[in-house]
C-alpha cells in the first residue's frame, strides 16, 4: 500500500482543527493531531475519522516546551509519513485584558505560543518539503493581525508578528515549492474547546441559538474546512497567500456600521 | 425541466472570463458570455462549452455605452434565467504610460470600464439578487487596486476606486446574502486575448515558452477558474472578500528581491 | 522685491483650505484661493490674510469645468508667481446613501471632482514644477480612501481611486523633486463651510460645544494647516507620502471599540 | 526654576535617537540619553548638547535585562523629571539571513529588544502619563513592520507585532491623552553607529558619497528628528499615528520599478 500524504495539525479541537483534520482525511490524506490537552477529546476526534473510513493520530503536545515540535516534526517524518500540509492553527487570545492586567508573563507566553511556535515549526518542517519540492503551511490568524483594538497587547502582538512571519516564509520559499497561507478568521468560530469554554456552556448554548443558528453569524468550522482544503490544493501557479473569512451578517474588521438614507 | 442558475460573465475572452464561463458550466450553470467584440472567439467560447455537455450563450457588448449593462441585465433576468453569479471580468489596463502621454480620454474610459461599470452592474444585479435572496458577484481585480506604481494612473486610479467600492457593496449587502469578492490577480495571467494580443504572437509564445510552461510563472486560467468557483460556493457563515491570487515563482507585489545570507 | 513662492489652494472654504492658506502666507508664501462659490467668503478669507500682513487673491472656480484647472494653473503661473506648493482639498461627500438612492450622476460627479480633478491638476501643474525641479502636493483625503463603508458608494469610489493616484504620481516624480502627499483626514473637521452646511447652524453648534469645545473631538482645522506645512517643508531626504490626522478622542477607522477588563 | 520637561531616548546612537535627543533639547527640554554601550559616543551626544546651551544626561542601558526599562523609568520620573516624550528607538536588524541561519536564539532576541521592550516601556511609563493626563510615545520602525521580505523572519516578525501594539496602546490610551506615533522609516538612515557599522567604514563613507550626499538618497537623521519633533507637538485634535519617512530618490516598499513609455 502506498503511503499516505500526511496532513499535521497543531492545535487540534473540536473547531477548525478537528474540521480540518477530518476534511483532509475524507480527502485520502492521514490526519495526524496534536493538542495540549484532553486525550478523551482528542480521541473522540480520531475514532471519529476513522469510523468515517478515513485515517488519523492523535497525541498530546505542549508546543512552547523545548524541542515538542521539533521532535513531533522528525516523528511524524520517521514513523508516519511525509507531512504534506501542516495546519498551524495555535492562538494565542486572552480575551480583552487592559495594559496594566496584561502581565509579562502572558505578553511572552502569546508570542511564544503564535509566533516563536511558527518560527520553530518553519525550521523544522521546511527542510523535509524543500527535499520533495512541494509543500503546504496553513496558518490561521486573526483580525489581530490586521489592526490591535484595545486590550489586544499579547494577542495582537503576536498575531502581527506572525503575519509579517509568514510574509518572510513565503518570500523565501515559495519558488521553492512551499506554499504559505495566512487565513484571517474575521469573526468568532462556533467551536466548543475554544469559544465554548471562554464563555461557558450556558452563554455558549445562547449564543448558538441566537447569532449562530438562527443567523449564520458564527463561522461553521466544517465549512472553514472546505476553504482550508481548496488552499491546499491551488495549482501552484495559482496561489493565494492571504484571505479573509468572515460570516455574512457580521462586519468587517475595516468597516463601522453607519446609519444611511 | 428545472430551470439552471445563471453565472453571467462581463468580459468573457480566452482567459480568466472564457474559462469561469467553463467551470461554472461544468458544474451545471447556465453560462452567459459578454465580450466586446470578436464573435468568432466567442461563438468558440460557447461552442466549446456546449460540445462539453454544457449549456452557454453568448453576446457582443460594448459594456461603456449607456443602457448596456443594464439592458443586459434585464434581458438575462428575463428571458435566460435568474443571474446567481456575475463575473465582472473588464480590465482596464493600458500598459504602462507616464503622466504626459496618459490623456484625459484614456484615464476617464479607464473609470468609465472599470469603475463605473462595476457601479451600474451593481444598481441592475442586486435588486434582482435581493429579491431571490442571495447572489455572488466576483471581480477580477489586480495589483493597482492595492498599490499605484510609475506609469499605472489611470489603471491604479480605476483599480483602487473599485476595490473600495467592492468595500462598500460588501458593507451594505452581504448581511442581506449577496456576497461580494475582490480577487486581486497579481501577475501575468496565460490569456491569449489579452496578454497574448499586448505582446504579440511571437513574444507571447516565447514568453509562455520560457516564464510559462517550464516555471508555472503565468497563471494558468483554467487554475484561476477553480478559486472563482470555490468563492461563490463558500457556505455563508465563511465568506470571503478579498483574496490574491499569483504564481509559486512570482514575487508579491510587497515584496522586494533581496541578497540574503 | 522677489516675487513670493505660491501656494495654491483649491477648495478653500472656511476648514482645512483656508487655515492652510493662512498658515502659507503667514509664512510668507502668497496664496492663491479658489473655491466653487460664496463671494463673500472668499474675500474674507482674502483679506484676513491680507490684515494680518499676509499676501493672498481669490477667485471662484468650478473645477469641474472643462479647461477650468488647467486655466487656473497658467494663468498663476503667468500672472502671480511659482507655484511652489498646491492643495488639492476637494471632496466628493455626499453623506451616506444607500446604493439604490445613489444616481450615476452623482457617482460620475464624485469621481470628476476628486479624482480626475486631481489628475488635471497633475497634468498641469506637475510640468511647471518639473522645470524648477521641485514641487508640493498636498492632497486631503478622508478615511473612505483607506475602507469603504456602507452608503459610500461614490466617495469611497472617488477617495479610494485618488488614493492610488498620488502613489502613482509619487512614484513617477519623486525622485524628480516633487513632493506628493496623501493625507488622511480620519474625522470630522471643525469647518462652517462643510459639516457646518451639512449639518445646519443649530445641530453645528451643538455638536461643537459637546463633542468639540470640551474634547476637541473635531479636528481644529488652524491645527490640521500646522501639520500640513511641516509636510510642505520636509527635507527631501525625509518625505512623507501618507499620514493619518484624528483627535486624540476619536477611535481609529482601523478599531472597533471593545469591553476590556 | 521651573522642572524642564524630560524627552527620554532609548536607543540614542549618533543616528536617529542622538538627533531626535539634540532637537528636543533644542527646544527646551531635558534630554536623557540611552544606549547599550560606548559610554564615549553617549558621552560625546551629552556633550554636544550641553556645548549648545541645551539640558542632557546619558547612562548606558541594557534594555533587554530584567527590570533595566522599568528602573530607568522610575529613576528619571524620580530624579530628572516627569517624561512628557519617550522615543522607543531600538531595532532588531540583523541583516537578510535565510531561515536555516536565522537561530532560535537570534529570533527570540529581536522580539526581546524590539516588540517586548516597548511592553515593558509602555506598562512602566504609561501609569505616569496618565496621571499627569499627558504624554508622547515615539516608536520608530521599519518597512519590515509593513510586509515581510525573505531574510527577515526575526526582524519583520518584531517589527510586524510591535506595530500592532503601536495600535492596541493607542487604541487604548489616546483617549487619555497619550500619543502613540508608529513612524516607519523606509529606507538607509544616514547614521554611523548602525549603517556605518554595518557596513565598515570605507564602504559606509562610499554610500554616503555615491548616494547619499549627491542625491539625499540616504535619510538624514537630523531631519528626521524634526519630523518626530513635529508629531510630538501636535495638538490633540490631530494626532497622527502612522506616518511613513523616506529618500526623495527612493522607492517605496509598495512600488517596484517599472519601465515606462
């Protein structure tokens, strides 16, 4: 049996990393993904693939620990097969917190997580794609990287650092094979690991029934997964760097609402 | 027999319009093909897509004369079938020329294709859109929509206003489910019609030739098509507004070629 | 005596145009000021230059008009002097209107004031400069440039256009000596003869006395002309082509305000 | 004697921080001198100022310590004066280095000096401003800080977060009365401590002969200075918050040269 392309995701909940991982497998490739924490939630995501037919792995990753994804990288590389497209998909959001309750602390564990993350990521991935000539880094951002409102220090920060990082990789590697893409999520994800736990299983459950279901107003992560997957598959002649994704009844980050006549 | 969702096609030659046109056939629309002039090419166009399985038609249109957009608007409409999706597909690219020799004929007709044309597209498609719903308006755009370089006034200028006006449709539409993009086409698209007739036929081969068919340094049409069609496919809690679109071997237009070490 | 440096203003009523031809003269440039109508105010304007010592002239311009800005440039040119710095304040407001109550008239009217008024004055002025191997251009722009809101179909259009336009014309005569800056007014201006016609006398003044006297939440046009000469005067070893100018009370276009905790 | 407003410098070199500390004290304030080391160059800055009639000190800072910016605060706030404006001017340039060279440590140093040092600066200096209701925070940056070119991936990805955060503080304390100003400086500013170093001297004293005296074409930093002295000055109904510097004879990172006919 011919080995399968490997599609890696760092940052694997129930929202756009679950979703994604489950698109890429449905689409032939082995999904392999990592997340900090609850080995019960990632392994309802893998059986659920493989019960859908498709192939995946799971394991547990604490991505800003020394040498975690630099050696998930040579692991998956050695044992799995070769990762064809890796889905970096770690926030960084604290929430709005002003300057003076943004500590040291949370400021460097942002940039270490959005960042340095996909800093350390790039050196270790890339060299494996440059030898197959081909390869794909998604990147999901958020309206951070775009503009800092107030009580973003930390998460701005690192997500406009990021962005000019993914600039530079694409600049130095994209002649060479390896397509970058910087996906703005320009809204909130209807994603119970993430945004459900923020807000908590009663507020989450409202907020579904009134701006979500009813409206569309949530971004569904199965289908942010079918746009992840068609970047990935762009002819190499035609590729995209950047987009945004956003719900039609929500605002655009660049836009104020206006009363007009 | 149910009747087919139109994708109406404004600007429709051997490139990006002619092979939208394609896709969107190919998937089941009705496509609706407008070029200026060369009903020869265009009755290819059609046939082509009919010999496929498809089901096209075709008509010359001179897009700047008053009542043409908006004639061709209501005669689809009415007599071929409700218009989901429109390709505004005019370029208005005169090559590049300093100030002194740009006249105010060709830097208003650049405004009168480009701009203009997208504003009275707008005023006839979308009420008929509002009326059904939904409905997808696609533009081709290009690198002058995001920056003006030497010799680029009346393209960057007609370029520029398009972009924010794509803005402002999206802003005053999209909630009510009319989902606009702004795809900025940064590069040399493989156009025959086009490019090809710019440079000439031995220059255009030679240029496929070398840039082209060894590098992958054109965009393919045919590649193009397939991100158009995803686009106005996406589901509407992940809609995109803006996204670019160039070849692996290209440099992006923010980009500088650097020495590095 | 030597003939004093012109500063050229078209537009200036009682806001930016005419506090910066003041702040000009007072500096002991003689400025030239045209506006559409309102004899009357234009003599004010004039001699209250003139009574503080300051060298000004006046005269009505419908700029639109064929040959009007090309006129008005050769005849300064001819009979007042160099012009050394030229304000194009022109704007294409027309309050927010929804797509379907913005006639063609009206959006061809926005796009022939602001941004093919900009391009004659370019045509004309520019080669005078050249000649002298400098010049400034000064251009207002309000935030429409940057994003289009809803309701903005014709002056995010128009703003957005000219936007693209002095980066064009930056980069062809920059380096020739001439100077293009494109400056971004992100708010309301405290001007009689703008917001204060727009909005009325009674609804002007209490909105000055809320929102302006007591947080100087209106931009102060005698302080708008201050930054406007520092650009004028930049060594051309440090040139500025876009800034943005706002209160310091007034949110960003960029930001949306947020609960922060 | 009434207590002289203090302009504190971080990062005062002979270039850009040295003549933004020389034209503040110029202008009467007190200027504090920091730097990393050459306790002679720092010396000879002092002196210079103090030989011009103007108020100065200088101590030597390794601002990516522990406590190192936070203690300089205190201790000026304490012993100098209440800081009315702080120029952060430190960089993270380490030349165009390709990602396989570019080491973990040498990415986590540049978001250490460049992005973590304004935090640290903005959470120490800030609590004083805002109890005295004012205060300016001058942050020079670099085109690295708008798009991303192979080679930089530390230095863009520093310069990229540290705009953001240039946004979310102003977002979140222009309302208070402090000003933020993101100033990019787009080009080789003609300074012998960076530049000069770089380069050594033969080849530094060549640049400056070839393009830099001939044709301005390298930023003078003591025109730059009045630029930043400028925006300090500002009233607060017109703030700027971005503003772009750079060589007539350059071209901007947005343009790429073209042949025009």
């Amino acid at each position: 049996m011919a080995q399968k392309k490997v599609c890696l995701v760092i940052g694997a909940g129930a929202g756009i990393g679950g979703n994604v991982a489950k698109k890429f497998a449905a689409e032939g490739y082995h999904a392999v993904l990592c997340r900090r924490s609850d080995q019960e939630g990632l392994d309802k995501l893998v059986n659920d693939i493989e019960a859908a037919g498709g192939s995946a792995s799971g394991m547990l990753l604490n991505a800003v620990k020394d040498d975690a994804i630099e050696n998930l990288v040579e692991g998956v590389e050695e044992k799995i097969g070769p990762i064809d497209t890796v889905l970096f998909n770690l926030g960084a959001q604290i929430g709005n917190r002003a300057l003076h309750v943004t500590s040291h602390k949370q400021f460097e564990l942002g940039w270490r997580m959005a960042t340095f993350g996909l800093f350390r990521l790039a050196k270790s991935v890339i060299p494996h794609m440059l030898e197959r000539g081909h390869g794909t880094i998604l990147v999901t951002s958020a309206t951070a990287a775009m503009r800092g409102n107030a009580g973003q220090h930390s998460h701005a920060a690192a997500m406009g650092g990021r962005r000019m990082l993914c600039q530079t990789l694409n600049a130095e590697y994209a002649s060479k094979g390896i397509h970058v893409a910087h996906i703005v999520v320009d809204g909130a994800v209807d994603a119970p690991d993430t945004l459900g736990k923020m807000l908590g299983p009663e507020m989450y459950q409202k907020l579904r029934e009134t701006r979500g279901m009813e409206h569309d107003g949530l971004l569904l992560p199965e289908k942010i997964a079918e746009t992840y997957y068609h970047i990935a598959q762009q002819h190499r002649s035609v590729w995209t760097h950047e987009l945004d994704l956003r719900s039609f009844s929500d605002v655009a980050w660049w836009n104020h609402e206006l009363k007009i006549g």
